[in-house]
C-alpha cells in the first residue's frame, strides 16, 4: 500500500522582523501519509537546532525564536535565514526561505 509525500499546509513568510520584546514565530505545517516530520535547517542546509533560551521548535512545527536580552543577541539565530522541511518515508518538501531579522 502507497503512502503519500508530504505537502506543505502552512508555510513561513518570506521575511519576518521582530522585536527583542516579543521574539518571533515562524508557522510550518504539512500532511502526508504516514504524517511527516518538520525540521528547520538553515539557508546552506545545516539543520536549525536547538539553542536553550533562544530557538526551539514546537510539537505544531513551528520555529520559536524566544524574547531575549541584548547580550543574548546572536547574528546566526536572529538574523538568518530558515526554511521548514517536511519528511516521510515516501518524500521530502522544503519550505520558501524566509528571512528573520531582530
């Protein structure tokens, strides 16, 4: 029995602004059977992982780019550029690039 490969739902904006106040999340949702699975990678292709305090991913898909301080400031994680992929065993989709600037 045929699966289905993923296809995108929701996807990021192109480019997104955002305060240090309020932090930023970027939307990334996709069906498919059996259901995919969301990662966020980066422009060149390495994966968005986590940085405690400052991005995570939620269970929905979406990538948080938390509230954060001056200090904290981080050129790779708050002005960069992400996409979302989705994935299953039948197929892979990626997402528009979107661009983040805080």
């Amino acid at each position: 029995k045929g699966g289905r490969g993923p296809s995108l739902v929701l996807e990021p904006p192109t480019a997104m602004e955002f305060s240090s106040e309020t932090g930023a999340v970027l939307p990334c949702s996709a069906r498919g059977q059996p259901a995919p699975r969301i990662t966020w990678e980066k422009k060149d292709g390495s994966p968005a992982s986590a940085v405690p305090g400052l991005r995570s991913t939620r269970s929905d898909g979406s990538l948080v780019l938390s509230s954060f301080s001056s200090s904290q400031y981080r050129q790779d994680v708050h002005s960069a550029t992400y996409r979302c992929v989705a994935s299953n065993s039948v197929g892979v989709v990626k997402s528009r690039l979107v661009h983040v600037q805080g």
